[in-house]
C-alpha cells in the first residue's frame, strides 16, 4: 500500500525521558488505589487539583501504562482530557502500546485511539527487542487479528507512487530532549506528593492554592499601596523636569509465537529489525 515499515528502538529516541520532579510527586498511593478501583471521578479530582497525568515511579511506569494495561478506557480518556503526553516509555523503552497489547483482556478503543495518536508505536521496540505484537497473548491473537484487519486500512491508507520509508520525527531526536511538562494548573511538587500518597485530599490542595494566591494579592496590593504612598510624598517634594526621563518545557514471549501472530496479523507482517546506530 505505499508503505515500507521499519522498526526503530524506543528506549533510544525522543520517546524516552527521564521523569521530572512533578511526574515523581504526583505518583503515590492513594492516587494509585483509584486507578486500581477504576474510579474516574476520583482521578479527575486528582488530576484537577495539579498532578501530572504523565505521574510515574523512578522507572518511569506510569499511571498511563498501568490504565492501558488493565484496558481501563474510562480513565483513559480522563487521562486524555487532562493533555497525558502518550509519546513517553519507561526506562525499558516500553510505550503505552505495548501495555495495551499485553492487557489480558484489551480495549481495541485504548488501541484505536493509540494508533490514530501515532501509527508509529506498532513498530516501537523495547530494550528486549520487542515489538509491541509480541506480548499479545495467544488467547487474543484472533481479536487483535480483527482489530487489525479493520484499523491498519484507516492508519495507513494506501499512497500512489513510490514507497514510503519516513523514520518517525521522534526517532530522529535523542533520548531526555522532551521532559514531559508539567500541567497548566499545576501545583508545588511537595504538595503534589501529599496528594499522591493520601495525606492531603485534592480539595484541600485546591483550597490551599487559593489561600496562597490570595495571600500573594494582598502583599502585592499593599506594596502597590505603600509605593503610591511614596510616590505621593516625592511628588509634594520635587519638582517636575522632563530632563529626568528618556525619550527611548515484562513479559516473556518466543520467537514461534510472535512469528505466528504476525502471520495472523497479515495487514503488518513481519519486518526485519533495524537497530538504530548511537
């Protein structure tokens, strides 16, 4: 159809970065256990207050990894709604996809929404050398085979003339050049870490912010005031001189499965691995 597929090492590519300061205080406990119920009113509420929705321990395993996982799609698309960077791996060069794949019990929305985010992530291997295909169960082989035989035609239509070999943009970054941002109401990471771990409930967070923002009004009102009062007081001393101004941010597999579902998979197959020189 045009396209010529390669895989590319996700673990050396712009798709990895080391975790910031905010992505580590935003992971916790409590925020965790809601992920764990499946709760999706709790996790907006957690997200609200100003944690990250790329939170993730040291190895950079996310509460996006853990949702895809666990075909969480309800708080998938919270996540999503909270501006979850998708394009980050853990420190295994695992992307989100791979999770998907692994689910037990996968959510083809998750991985629609994944390959429409970037087709890219099929050919993604982690530090193993494994593609994403590789850890779908034998169990759910026959699904994902339907999934794919509907999907790759919309990824990947089909393109007139030669074909296409394009290494994706973020392949041709290095690894720790894109730091997930912090979000737009973001609050101090230590109280992102109180939060995380149930020492604080969002509301509170939220409160505290407000007490603090209002505080930093009313210190600035009174230095404006005070700087008004000495103004005043230079105006009734001097006299005006025009003079005085200028002008001037795992899992085990084997080589025969992995072959047997990418002849299943049919739309992809099976291409070989082209390591990335460093």
């Amino acid at each position: 159809n045009g396209y010529f597929p390669r895989n590319f090492s996700a673990k050396r590519s712009g798709y990895s970065n080391k975790p910031t300061e905010h992505q580590l205080a935003s992971y916790g406990s409590a925020i965790i256990d809601v992920v764990r119920r499946n709760s999706p009113t709790e996790l907006r509420r957690f997200l609200e207050a100003g944690l990250s929705p790329n939170a993730c321990n040291q190895h950079g395993e996310s509460l996006l990894h853990m949702v895809c996982r666990h075909g969480k799609v309800d708080l998938f698309r919270v996540l999503v709604a909270f501006d979850v960077d998708l394009q980050q791996t853990d420190d295994y060069g695992r992307t989100c996809f791979i999770d998907c794949c692994w689910a037990a019990q996968p959510s083809f929305e998750i991985a629609s929404w994944l390959l429409k985010a970037d087709r890219d992530f099929l050919f993604l291997y982690d530090a193993r050398g494994s593609l994403p295909l590789s850890y779908v169960t034998k169990a759910n082989w026959n699904a994902w085979k339907e999934f794919l035989d509907e999907n790759i035609p919309k990824v990947f239509p089909k393109r007139g003339g030669k074909k296409y070999d394009d290494v994706p943009f973020l392949c041709t970054l290095k690894p720790n050049c894109r730091p997930v941002p912090d979000p737009k109401d973001t609050i101090p990471s230590s109280l992102a870490q109180l939060v995380a771990n149930g020492q604080m409930t969002p509301h509170e967070a939220m409160v505290a912010m407000a007490d603090a923002d209002d505080e930093s009004t009313i210190a600035c009102s009174e230095s404006y005031l005070s700087s008004s009062d000495d103004d005043e007081d230079d105006d009734d001393s001097s006299s005006y001189d025009e003079s005085d101004f200028d002008s001037d941010y795992d899992s085990d597999f084997d080589s025969d499965e992995e072959d047997e579902l990418y002849k299943i998979a049919g739309g992809i197959g099976k291409v070989q691995l082209c390591t990335i020189q460093e």
